[in-house]
C-alpha cells in the first residue's frame, strides 16, 4: 500500500478540486446526518466547521456510527493510476475512437450542403449555419457536462452524452425542412462532452510527469477528426444523398457509444471508491465512499457549479497565458474549418472533382501525424530535463514549450506558401499540399502544448485553462465558418485567394510571436497570476498540503505516487 500522508487538508475549494471530492462542509454534513461520531467536541467545533479546514486522516477515521469514509490512499492499488499499462491504453484506444467520432460530427456535413441548399431552397451560406451552429454549441457543451463528470463519473456522462447526440442525428437525417436541421444540430453540439472528459479520463490514470503521451494520443484524435471528415465525405457527397452524411454520423456514433460500453470502466476516482467500498461492505467491512452519506443536495450546490462552470471564461478574459495561448490554438483550429469551406474554391481552379477535394484533406492529416510521433522523443527528452533540475522553474514549466518553438512557425510559413501556390494553373497543385500540411503540424503542435503548459502551470485550475483553451478553439472555428467562403471570393479582386490566405498570415505571425514571449517571460507573467501563484504557494508548503499541488512536483519530491489532477474542477 502506498503510505498515507500524515496532515492532507481538503478545504472548501478542494470539493471541486480534489479527486475525493470532499470539502469541510460535506464533512460537517456527514456527522450532521448521523448526528454522532466518535471526535472529540473540540475536534468536531474545529475540525467539521465549513469555513475551517478538516484533514483527510480525520474524515476516514472519525467514525461516523461505525461508517468509514474510504479514501483514495486506503485503496490505492484499486483505482486507475494502477491500472495495468496494457489496460490504459486499450481504454484510450477507445477514447481515441470517441473523440474521433466527436471531431468527425463536426466536420462531414459540410459534404452535404449542396444537397440541402438545394432539397429546402437555402442559399449555400445559409446551409453553413448547420456547421457553424454545431461548433459554437459544442463549445458551450464542452463546459457544461464537465463537472458532471466529475460528480456522477465518466462513464456515464459520456455514453448519456453520445446517445443524445446520437439522438439529435436522427431528426436532422430525417428533416422535412430546414429549421428542423438547426434545431437537431444545436442539441447535437450541445450534448457533445468533448475533450474535457476524455482528457479527464487520462488524468484519472496517469499522473502529471507522464500523462504527455496519453495526451498526444487524445490530441491527436481530437484534430483528426475533424480531416476525416471531408475525406470520407467527399465519397459520400459524390455516390450517396446528402442525408448520408448524417447517417455515417450515426453508424460511427452508435459503433463507438456500443465500444465504450462494453469496454471501457468507470475511471473517476471518487466513482471508484464508492464501487469499491459497496463491494467490501459484502464481505462485512462497514466502510463507505466519498459521496455514499452525503445528501444529494449537499454534492450539488447550485453556487458551487456556478463558480465551476464560470471559472474557465473568466480566466480566458483574465488571464494573459490562458487568454494569448487560447487564442493562438483557436485561431489555428478555425483555419481548418475555414480550409473545409475554402478547398472548394482553390482546387477548382485545377479541375478537382468532388472526390479529389476530400483527398486534398490528406496533406493536413500528414501533418497531424508527423506532430504526433515527433512529440515522442520530445516528451522523453522533457523528462529528462525535468529530472535535472527539480527545482528549476522554466524547466518545469515553460520547458514544455519547447518543442513548439520549432514547430509554431509552420503556421504563417504554412500560411504564406498556400496563399501564393494557390494562384491557380500553371502553378501545380502539389505546392499548396505541402504548405497545408505545415500548417497541420502547426495546429496539432499548437493543440498538444498548450495544453500541456496549461495543466502544469494552473494546477488545479488547470481545467478551467484548458477550458479556455478548448472553447477558443471552437467558439472561433464556428464562428468563422460562416464568412470563410465569402472572404476568400471577395477579398483583394483577381487575386482574391492569394490575399485572403495573405491576411491569416499577417495574423497568425502576431499570435506566432507570443509563443516565444511566454516561453522567456513565462514566469514573470505566472507571478502576476493568482491562480499559478496558488499552486506555487502550495508547491512551497509541502506535498501533503495540498494534494493537487503535488501531483505537479517532480517526481523526486513526492511522497507518494498519487495524482488527483483533474482537467475540470
């Protein structure tokens, strides 16, 4: 068993913080529900009062009428840090496939707009709306079920999450017009979890020092999804009826919802140990989970999910890491979509058909794998360094941004060079193939180390930086899916295509240039922020004062090989 700290304090915030899920106030409910434990009454004046602090070791023993509360260091070897590493992974292969599939939604109607601008009279640019609409609400719907999964466990939320979007498929492949389509794709984008709970998910298995390769691989998958799309899409938009597009969602959706059932456990922590302690109490242990005694109505305090679900925009506007990097992988994200709806116009100018266009979406799918795998010795040698110098701040934290130093100006390179390969015959078209794949390994690079950054420099706010992170990306991409083809047909005249690419160029090497600010200026810029300073301050005071705090330090400082980082609080 793994040795229990002598002093963990779980304080109000930590309700939402930490993996038990446990503030003094639940603490205070559980002896007000059975209205006796074995604590002295000043231990009970001092140690159960909501506005002080009670500590972990004082909950699991202060017996409750004979009920234990079982802890996360009581069952250790129980929960899925200590999964076996064959089992890990076969859970993120299925996440891989849920995210996929989450991306994939996002991105294969687009090949179905010809068919629906022509079945209920729509302009084009009105059939847009469907896409851009699916976006903005998977952007809210990605902030809204995180803390659910927190509370009632991920599995759960992700499989009610994938049958309403299932669902809301069926009304949309089945529309007799076309506001029946905006409905069934708002509730489609809004019933999406996203990356907040499969990102979750690898935090609930690994921690902080070696979660980088688990989420490169969810990364990864987030990002394809949304190239696979149109790769498929274009078969289906040349043999099949429009109303196909919607149907492939569903197969895929209804295959990979069936998977993860079948497949992949409960991983929550807190989920865990009321499972694990329903099973001793068969064998005559009265020991009892986190949440089994505490009234409904006490877990789920309205104030409470407020602050969680407000926390993440108000560190977007706040804070300038969260608010600069965010933007930078929006505005990277938002160029692939903008891509989606711009091919068209580029490829047509060599003759391109329908099916040729999807595969033009191959190069940036090379891109994403060329990031991917080239983040694996990176990883590895930011271990290293990390190991070597323990106490070295920027190799801590901005060391993890190293990588992206090199792979960041792909972007405006990427950038500049489709805009003046894409001038048409007799310029060939491999060239703005290979500009467009840069540009895929800008984003994927963007994506994966921004996040990492995040979740190591906020600690425990870390989900709500990532939230950001991943509601930028969205919010922007649907955004500006609507005028993405009138601003490549109406921009700079006969050479409309050369400027519009031009001007993203100009913008990307603005957001370009604050990568390297933070990397050099990283920890002045965390000093000025309450919220890195929080976790610093606990850094400082020890491992055992803060349990989330802990799972950042290098490993040689750790007492014990738990991690209760979460990606939303």
């Amino acid at each position: 068993m793994v040795d229990r700290p002598s002093n963990e304090l779980v304080t109000t915030e930590d309700k939402v913080q930490t993996s038990e899920g446990l503030s003094s106030a639940d603490i205070h409910g559980i002896v007000s529900v059975t209205g006796h434990n074995n604590c002295t009454d000043h231990e009970k004046r001092h140690q159960f009062d909501g506005a002080t602090k009670a500590t972990v070791d004082q909950v699991e023993h202060c017996q409750v009428v004979g009920k234990i509360v079982l802890t996360e260091e009581s069952c250790y070897e129980e929960l899925g840090f200590c999964f076996p590493t064959w089992k890990k992974w076969m859970i993120i292969s299925v996440i891989f496939l849920v995210q996929l599939s989450m991306n994939f939604n996002t991105s294969l109607y687009s090949n179905g707009l010809t068919g629906i601008s022509e079945e209920f009279g729509v302009s084009m640019q009105a059939a847009r709306c469907g896409a851009m609409i699916f976006l903005v609400t998977y952007a809210f719907g990605c902030e809204l079920w995180a803390p659910w999964s927190e509370e009632l466990g991920r599995k759960p939320i992700l499989q009610l999450s994938m049958l309403l979007v299932n669902i809301w498929q069926l009304p949309v492949a089945l529309a007799p017009n076309f506001a029946t389509i905006m409905v069934g794709r708002a509730l489609g984008g809004l019933s999406l979890a996203g990356g907040s709970v499969t990102l979750g998910m690898v935090a609930d298995m690994w921690d902080a020092d070696t979660q980088q390769y688990a989420v490169a691989c969810v990364v990864f998958s987030s990002v394809a999804g949304s190239v696979i799309g149109p790769l498929v899409g274009g078969f289906v938009e040349e043999y099949l009826a429009w109303r196909w597009t919607i149907w492939i969602q569903l197969i895929f959706g209804g295959f990979v919802q069936i998977v993860h059932l079948l497949v992949v456990p409960e991983t929550r922590t807190t989920i865990m140990l009321g499972q694990i302690a329903k099973k001793r109490r068969k064998n005559g242990e009265n020991v009892y989970g986190p949440y089994k005694i505490i009234p409904w109505k006490e877990r789920f305090s309205l104030k409470e999910i407020c602050i969680t679900w407000i926390r993440p925009f108000k560190m977007f506007v706040t804070e300038p890491i969260v608010l600069t990097l965010s933007l930078l992988s929006g505005f990277s994200d938002a160029l692939i979509f903008m891509f989606i709806q711009s091919f068209g116009l580029v490829y047509d100018q060599w003759g391109f058909d329908t099916v040729a266009l999807g595969l033009s979406f191959i190069p940036i799918l090379v891109g994403y794998l060329i990031a991917w795998l080239s983040f694996y010795p990176v990883i590895q040698r930011n271990m290293a360094e990390r190991r070597r110098k323990p106490d070295d701040e920027q190799a801590q934290y901005e060391s993890r941004l190293w990588w992206l130093l090199y792979t960041v100006p792909f972007l405006p390179i990427g950038l500049i060079g489709f805009a003046w390969t894409s001038v048409g015959p007799p310029v060939h078209w491999m060239g703005t193939m290979v500009f467009s794949a840069m540009v895929g390994i800008a984003n994927c690079s963007i994506y994966m180390t921004t996040i990492d950054y995040m979740v190591c420099a906020y600690g425990p706010y870390a989900a709500s930086a990532t939230g950001g992170n991943g509601f930028a990306r969205d919010i922007l991409a649907g955004i500006l899916t609507i005028p993405a083809t009138p601003f490549f047909e109406n921009i700079g005249g006969d050479r409309h295509l050369e400027y519009a690419s031009t001007i993203l160029f100009c913008i990307s090497v603005v957001l370009v240039v604050s990568v390297y600010i933070i990397y050099w200026y990283g920890p002045a810029l965390r000093k000025r922020s309450p919220f890195a300073q929080q976790l610093s301050s606990s850094q400082m005071e020890g491992p055992s004062h803060s349990r989330r705090a802990s799972a950042f330090l290098p490993r040689s400082k750790l007492g014990s090989r738990r991690n209760s980082l979460t990606y939303h609080q």
